[in-house]
C-alpha cells in the first residue's frame, strides 16, 4: 500500500508540475529585438510557444506608459501577474485605425485579415481597395461605430494614440475587445518606423516573414545610404513644406523628413531646430530659407507651379522656384484624398530614400520615380 501512496504522490506532483502557470516574469527571453525601432519588444518563455509584445510610451508625451499584449498558443495560459490584453491564437481579423498599419499588413501578404478600417476611402492598398465592398469602416475620432466593430468580431484592434490614449480604449476594454497601440509614428528612424512591420507580423503568426522582410529593407536601404555617402560631394540645401494658414512648421533635425533627407546626400535647411518637435515660423523667415535653398520638397497639395504660385505668391521669385526644383510627395495619391506615402512609404523607407536621392543627385540612380513628382 505503501508502495502505491508514493506512486500516488509522484504522479500528482507530475500533473502539477505539467499544469503549473507561468508567472509573466518568465517572460524575458528574447524573442525579437529591434534594431531600428525603440518603441516595442517581444519575449518569451522557455519551452512556451506564446509571446508577450510591450509597447513602451504610445503617444506623444507618454511618460513610462507600458502595454502589453499576450499571444496565447496552443492553449498555454495566460501567466499570472500579467496586466494587459490577451489574444488566442494568431490573430485572424483585423481592424487597423492607421493606413500604415494596412501597409506593414501588405508587406507580409496579410492584409487579407483586415475586416475593418478607419477611413476607407483614404486606404491606397489595392488589396483592400479591392474588397472595399466586405470591409466595414469603423469611423474615426469621436464617431466610431461600436455596432459595426462589434458586428465585425475582431481578434485584435490596433491602435494608435496622438497625445493621449485612444478615445477607442476604455469602449474596447468595455466589449471585451482585445487591443494594442502601434507606435510608429513616433519613430524618427525610417527604418524605425518600418522595423513595427515585425510587431504586427507576430500577431498574425508571421515574424519569420516580417523580420525576412525588413532584413531586406534594411539592407537595400543602407546599401542606397552607403552609395550616396561615398559618391557625392556637393550637398544640396532642401526646404520642407508649405504654409498652413498664416503659418509654415519646420520639422526638428532628428525628425524622419530629415533623416531622409540627410541619408539621401542633403542638408536640411533649418537644421538649428533640435526641440525635438515642429516649430511655427512666419511666412517672412520660410522665404529667407526657401531663398537660401537649392531644392523644395513637399509643399503641401500643390501639384503643379501654377498651384503653389496661387498658394505661395510671393515665392515665385526664389532660384528653386525658377529653376523649377520643387518636388512633391503626392505620385500616389488617390482620388479619395489619400496618399500613399503615408501608407506604403513607411515600409518602403529605401523606395523613399532613392526618390530622394534621384531628385538630390541625378544620375546616381537610374529607377523611376515611386512617391515624388517633380512640378511643372
């Protein structure tokens, strides 16, 4: 009998140990470390196919902000003393709230599991586009349809805060409806910026294809970047924007613009601006600069120079101007406002650098045009 009661136990102990749960700080082995991009990570457990994405300071401003979302696989539970949102399984429908989030879906051939949007009518994706018709538009702002997200049956909503979390958040958290932010827009690194194409491909099931995928990006990018650092000699001055009102912003040095612009053989012409944000000048000082400069890029909805000279009279005057060096982002925009820069283009950041570098150096490259036209 005695003999048996031993074996009893041993047994017991064995499904004990079998079942016991994970605590979350287990979860600190390195799943995925980014390179780029400083505002996620993924981690695991030993011997545990289930992951843990943190998301650090979502929003601009965030101070210590941390969310975190738990992939649960092959019925692993969820660990104790975790605080956050859970999903079951790789997430098999969508809804995205930003059309970069539609881009970085596209890049890994998932867009498919998009049910639902914010905005339809800006998306450029052709896969979406196509099934425009089976693919509900959420709303945006304060004018979110809970209905429709609710009738839709996501397995995840990704979000993004501005300057504070998502008037989204605390109805989600209401409906039981799983969510993360997605931070990308805060990153000033292009690749940065593209590197969160791994964070959503881990939620679908796919970060072998995502980190293959930016691996490549990453590649050709820098490639572009080295050739340009080794080749060129005489560094253009670039001007950014147009006015908004009465008001023009210049973006920081260390914003993407003009980290572009920079890896791309330019000099960013208000290059003194290190507050970190865009700063307000009035219309007289953005003359003085955009006088100063070789190149204007990006002036707003301007597409050809009839249009900016209504827009920005007084600059017809300038060399850039007369010289007819004014580019614009706006190749693929779309019928319904939308422009696919904003979209594809932050996965595609050596697409953009070598738009840039073909308007800064002619001749270094010999691709056409993607993102940029030159107005005439």
């Amino acid at each position: 009998m005695r003999s048996c009661s031993v074996i009893l136990f041993l047994a017991l102990i064995m499904v004990a140990c079998g079942n016991r749960q994970e605590n979350i700080n287990e979860f600190v082995s390195d799943v995925y470390t980014p390179v780029y991009a400083r505002g996620f990570s993924i981690s695991g457990a030993e011997g545990k196919r289930s992951t843990l994405l943190t998301v650090s300071n979502p929003w601009q401003g965030a101070d210590s902000v941390v969310v975190s979302l738990f992939i649960s696989r092959d019925g692993e539970p969820v660990p104790d003393g975790f605080e956050g949102q859970v999903i079951d399984g790789d997430a098999a429908r969508v809804i995205t709230m930003s059309s970069t989030q539609i881009a970085m879906l596209d890049a890994i051939g998932e867009s498919r599991k998009v049910v639902g949007v914010s905005g339809l009518g800006f998306i450029s994706s052709p896969g979406i586009r196509s099934r425009r018709d089976s693919i509900g538009d959420v709303g945006y702002d304060s004018n979110f349809n809970y209905e429709l997200i609710m009738s839709l049956d996501p397995d995840i909503v990704l979000l993004y805060g501005v300057n504070g979390a998502s008037p989204v958040e605390s109805k989600l958290m209401e409906l039981d409806i799983p969510f993360i932010y997605i931070g990308d827009y805060l990153e000033s690194s292009p690749l940065g910026k593209a590197e969160w194409m791994v964070a959503l491909a881990e939620i679908v099931g796919r970060r072998d294809d995502g980190e293959k995928h930016f691996k490549e990006i990453a590649q050709s990018y820098n490639s572009l970047k080295e050739l340009v650092s080794n080749a060129v000699e005489d560094v253009p001055k670039v001007m950014l924007n147009a006015p908004y009102g009465d008001t023009w912003f210049m973006p920081a040095e260390d914003n993407y613009s003009v980290q572009l612009i920079r890896d791309a053989g330019g000099e960013y012409i208000y290059g003194r601006n290190r507050s970190g944000i865009s700063v307000p000048i009035d219309i007289e000082e953005a003359y003085m600069l955009c006088s100063d400069a070789d190149i204007w890029l990006n002036p707003g909805n301007a597409g050809t120079l009839a249009e900016l000279a209504v827009a920005c009279p007084k600059f017809t005057d300038t060399d850039c101007f007369r010289s007819g060096h004014i580019f614009n982002n706006t190749r693929r925009s779309t019928s319904g406002g939308g422009n696919d820069y904003y979209e594809s283009g932050v996965v595609n950041p050596d697409m953009v650098l070598r738009d840039l570098v073909k308007i800064f150096h002619p001749g270094l490259v010999q691709e056409e045009f993607v993102y940029h036209k030159q107005l005439d």
